[in-house]
C-alpha cells in the first residue's frame, strides 16, 4: 500500500505559507514513518486547506479559523495511523 500524501493548500495573498510551513513540519515529526509526502500548494483567494489522499481533513472556511496542531494532529492520525499513540495530543480537554 502506498505511504499517504499530505497536501497543505494555502493563501499566498494572505501570507500563510510559514503558517503550512509549520503544519507540515510538525505533520513530518509526527508521522515520520506514516506518510509519503507532504506538498505546500499555493493557492489564492483565502484558502487555507489539508487533504490527505485527496480527502479533506480541514478547511477554514469550512471549519472556521485554523485547527489547533493537537486537532490537526488527531484528525490526520485517524486517517493514515489508526492505532498510533500521540501521548499527550490525545488528551481531550475541559474545552473539547
């Protein structure tokens, strides 16, 4: 089974890129040996995006705002990890 592509799509007008930098770096460490890929995707008009495999893990507009890396983090585990331990991101708290 091929490994998962992560594809960040972000807003270059609105500056976002260090923003998915960041996103997939800790994507990166996290799922060092989960995923195959990570892409940074350059987009326009907002969109800030995360699809793994072609399947949509976050959009802001959709989900309002930008996903908090331990949100993030699970959300991308359940698809290419099921039964991966993220230790302390699998903690829900008193406002989750």
């Amino acid at each position: 089974m091929p490994s998962p592509r992560i594809a960040i799509t972000f807003c270059t007008q609105c500056r976002w890129m260090l923003r998915a930098q960041w996103y997939a770096g800790e994507l990166l460490q996290t799922f060092e040996g989960e995923i195959g890929e990570i892409a940074l995707v350059p987009a326009t008009g907002g969109t800030f995006r995360i699809d793994v495999d072609g399947e949509q893990v976050w959009n802001r507009k959709r989900d309002g705002g930008f996903p908090e890396i331990t949100e993030l983090k699970r959300a991308v585990r359940d698809l290419v990890a099921p039964g991966k331990s993220l230790g302390h991101a699998d903690r829900v708290g008193p406002s989750e």
